[in-house]
C-alpha cells in the first residue's frame, strides 16, 4: 500500500514538471525566443524520459528514490522561496545636492544653440566640455540623414510624434482653475483614490506618489522652456509618479527603428496624462505641474523610487517589478493633499551587482561593470552619458540595448512573473534566475525576428 502510495506522489510530481516544463517552452515560443525554446526542449526531454523510466522499472530500491527526489524537491523549492532578509535598497551618504539642469545632457544638445550668448556662456565655466560635446554636435540629429537607421519613410515616425509633443507641453506653468471660487476639500485618502484611478484611467500602467523632496527638483532652468539659468522655485507638497510601459515586442528590436518610435509615443502618452491630471487638479482649485519629456522642473527616476514604483538599477534606468525598466515616466507636483506611498526594494540592487548585461552588452561601453560609488550623495552605478548619447546619434535611435537585454523586462507571462515573484524572495534565487537567464538566452541575446511589416525600411 506504501508503495503504491509513493509511485503515485512520483507521477504527481512528473505532472508537475511536464506542465512547468510545457509552460515555459510555450513562454519561449510565443516571444519567439527559438534559442530559449530550443534548450528548453534540450533540458526537458531528458529529464521528463529519465523521470519515466525511474517510475515505470521495477526495482527493490524504487521507493527510496522516488522518496529522495520528492525530499530533494522540497529542499530546493524552500531554498528558492524562504525569504531570508530584506532586500539593501540604495543608500544614501549626507546631504543630498540639488542637480543644475544646464549641466544635464539633452539641455547641452537641444536648447544651447551655437553662436548664442546661452552656448558661450555654458562653455566659458564647462571648457572641459567643449571637445566631446563638438565631437556629438558633428553627428547627425536622431531621425536625420546619415545615421544608420535613417530611412526616409521610417525616421519621421518619431520625428512626427516628438514634435507634437514638444509644441503641446511649452507652457506647463497653469493656476488653478479659474471656474473654481475655492479649493474643493477632501481627505487626503479620497484624493489619493481619486488621482490613482483617474491616472489608470487615462492609461497610466504604474502610479504612486510621494512627498516632494527638494533634491529631487532641479536648482537652475537648462533645456526646459523659461528663462536660462533662472533658479527653480517649486512650493509644491507631493509628487504624482507616472510609468506607461514601452511594448516589448517593440524594444526587443533594440538597437533598430522601432525602439525610438515606442519610446516617443511612451513620452507622448506620460505626457497626455500628466498634463490632464494636472489640469483636474487645477480645476479643484490647487496647484499642479506636469514635469514631462523637454519641459522638466524635477528628474523623474529619483522621484518614482521614492514614490514606490521600483528601484534604480545598474543601467541607470528605474527598474521596476512588472516591467523592469521598460518605461519612461512623468510627473505631477502639486500642493493637493494626498496619501503617499512607501520605496520598494525587490532585490534590484542585489541582481545588479552580479548581472551585468547591460554594461556587457551596451555597444558604447557606457554602462559601469564595477562596483557603487558615491554620486551627489548617492551610491549607484554611473554610466557615461556623453558617449551612450554619441552613439544615439550614430545609430539614429536611442539604443535600448540595455533595456533590451535586462532580465526584468520579459513580457507579462506564467513563466516570467513567477520567476519576478522569486527573485524577490532571497539571493539564490536571484543568483539561479541569473544562471537560467544565461543559459537559455544567452549572454548576448539576439534577435532573429524581422521589424514589423509597418517599420521595415524594406516593406
């Protein structure tokens, strides 16, 4: 009766593991990652043949090694799901400095115009500045002849979507509502469920919010529109963090057309939403400021990490646990009293520190493959922003490589999100999914599918 008992747990778990095994090798097939499936097949086969045969030979000792397997399955899944310590999250050493946005990259490549008194005035205190930013500035623009991935047809794609965006988010400086004779009064908590689904509403995928920190706001006005070099005053309480999430099926043709044109329109739509959010609040008669893409009062990443919408990572790029860092983001200030959230850690800082395909695989060499340093009081990774952007400007697009091939960024799946539920749990399992990542992906993991009919410059 033990026997029989026994041999009926070892069916069970070979069910188990031929439904997780087909699972993951449809998880593969459907994101046609053909390497991925292949050595799915390669792995499971065997271990599916040699499970029969253990179950379906007759031998004295047979109990004994169903019971040993069964043991060895439990040990393992409980090493994979104990939760042994919270995850480090990132530190932070004194006092934290507030960011000049003259001195961020896009304000240097898209505001300071050569010959103007902005351009000579930047580079009489940043000589040290002048030769690489000469060097950039010799580059085609994005979406311009002579860059790789220029085509006539295909570039103005987001062309067309970043010039509308910048002609509708000039002037982001509203007052509340002028229909409004006083401030509509609520509890902090009504208002926070209100702005939270009103922002999914509208096609936010993520959002949280957070207190305002002065760190978080830039110190002087660079690329934004406003006066050059006027210092940013921002009386406003609480930020509003927004993710709309980039379409993988988009970004996995990273470093090629389709990357700039899905980033565009994720700008494009943070934007719509930010702006709209703003102005309803407005309209209940408190102040609101949309920070988008080109018209920023604050930096966005440091902001969604405080507001818990995930964690910054290795690439420089907020990491977050349902995308990974395949979004781009937006933010409302406002002085509206609202609920806010609490920072996540997840196990980022952790994977990171041991990962490193971002930095592997980034074509610039941009992305630092050593440990932490202390940056502006903060101890992160810091990538060459100057060369990654040189090389945006040979490619014609903006890479995404490193979003590409981040673990975090698989598509919605069975299989994917279990694996994002471990590696929340401890290291070996983030050490583990790491080793599967390599293994069935690659360390430099390619891409064989054709661009969309719509993108290909070949249609």
């Amino acid at each position: 009766m033990m026997d029989d008992l026994i041999e009926i747990v070892g069916w069970i778990i070979l069910g188990v593991v031929s439904t997780l095994a087909l699972i993951t090798i449809m998880s593969f097939a459907i994101e046609k990652s053909w390497r991925a499936c292949r050595r799915a097949i390669a792995v499971f086969i065997p271990v599916f043949a040699g499970f029969v045969i253990v179950l379906m030979t007759g031998y004295s000792a047979k109990g004994i090694v169903i019971l040993a397997i069964l043991a060895a399955t439990i040990a393992f899944l409980f090493a994979l799901i104990i939760r042994w310590k919270k995850p480090d999250s990132i530190k932070f050493v004194g006092k934290q400095a507030r960011i000049d946005e003259r001195d961020a990259l896009f304000h240097r490549f898209y505001r300071l115009k050569p010959g103007s008194p902005e351009f000579v005035a930047y580079y009489q205190s940043h000589p040290e500045k002048i030769k690489i930013d000469e060097a950039i500035h010799s580059l085609p623009q994005l979406g311009n002849p002579g860059s790789k991935t220029y085509d006539p047809l295909v570039s103005p794609f987001h062309v067309a979507i970043f010039d509308i965006l910048e002609k509708m988010t000039r002037d982001l400086e509203w007052t509340p509502g002028s229909n409004t004779s006083e401030r509509t009064h609520t509890s902090p908590e009504e208002s926070t469920r209100r702005i939270k689904g009103f922002a999914r509403y509208l096609g936010a995928d993520l959002v949280g919010i957070t207190k305002l920190d002065p760190a978080d706001m830039y110190s002087h006005i660079g690329r934004a529109p406003g006066n050059w070099g006027e210092a940013i005053e921002l009386n406003h309480s609480h930020a509003i963090a927004i993710a709309v999430e980039m379409r993988h099926d988009m970004i996995r043709h990273a470093p090629e057309s389709p990357t700039i044109t899905e980033s565009a329109f994720s700008y494009f739509e943070n934007a719509r939403i930010a702006m709209i959010l703003a102005k309803y609040i407005n309209l209940l008669g408190y102040e609101a400021r949309a920070h988008v893409d080109g018209n920023y009062r604050v930096m966005c990443i440091p902001i969604a990490a405080d507001a818990g919408l995930g964690e910054l990572g290795r690439l420089g790029l907020l990491i977050t646990p349902k995308f990974g860092p395949r979004v781009r983001l937006s933010i409302v200030t406002t002085n509206f009293p609202l609920d806010v959230d609490q920072p996540i850690s997840f196990g980022v800082q952790d994977f990171c520190s041991f990962c490193k395909k971002c930095a592997t695989n980034c074509p610039s060499g941009s992305i630092d493959s050593g440990e932490k340093k202390i940056y502006a009081g903060v101890e992160k990774w810091q990538s060459d922003q100057e060369n990654c952007y040189r090389f945006w400007r040979k490619q014609g697009t903006d890479c995404a490589i490193c979003v590409k091939v981040c673990p975090y960024s698989y598509p919605a799946a069975p299989m994917h999100d279990f694996v994002r539920w471990l590696v929340r749990r401890n290291h070996f399992a983030r050490r583990l999914a790491f080793l599967g990542d390599t293994f069935f992906y690659g360390n430099r993991p390619k891409i064989h599918s054709s661009l969309p009919k719509w993108h290909n410059p070949d249609f």
